[in-house]
C-alpha cells in the first residue's frame, strides 16, 4: 500500500488515500468477516438509517492512541467510532 504521507504525491491525491483507507475500515478481510457473522459496518448501517446525503461524517481520519496489546502497529483512519 502507498504510503499517504510521502514526498512528491499531490495534496489531492494523499486526502484521496487517506479517504479510501477510512472508509475501507479494517480492510475487506474485516468487512467480510462483519458479514459472514451476519452484522453491516457501521457506516452501511447509517446508510440505510439516514436518507442520502443527509449524514455528513466529521474526524474521518481520527486514529487511535493505544500502545498496549501491539495496537501502536496498527493503525486505521476512523476506527473504533463514526461520528457526524
């Protein structure tokens, strides 16, 4: 994967990777396992609570704090909790 913060890529481009690192959540191994157990991720569920383009999300790119556990090593824009 690219890294987002390097040298020489556009402004644009680096929000638009971060975007898409967000919005995959823990990665589509994570979604799909959400699936299989039967239960949508948090931002299809607010999907299909809210109308379209009604929801506007706010710290998208928020990461957690945590060291313990191994957790400094993993790092996912916006987990844990969506807010708007």
């Amino acid at each position: 994967m690219a890294d987002p913060t390097a040298p020489g890529r556009t402004a644009l481009a680096r929000l638009d990777e971060m975007n898409r690192r967000a919005l995959d959540g823990g990665g589509k191994d994570q979604l799909a396992m959400q699936h299989e157990a039967g239960k949508l991720s948090a931002r299809e569920r607010i999907d299909l609570l809210l109308d379209p383009g009604s929801f506007v999300e706010i710290d998208r790119f928020v990461v957690h704090r945590c060291a313990d556990f191994g957790m400094d090593g993993v790092k996912i824009p916006g987990d844990g909790v969506v807010t708007g």
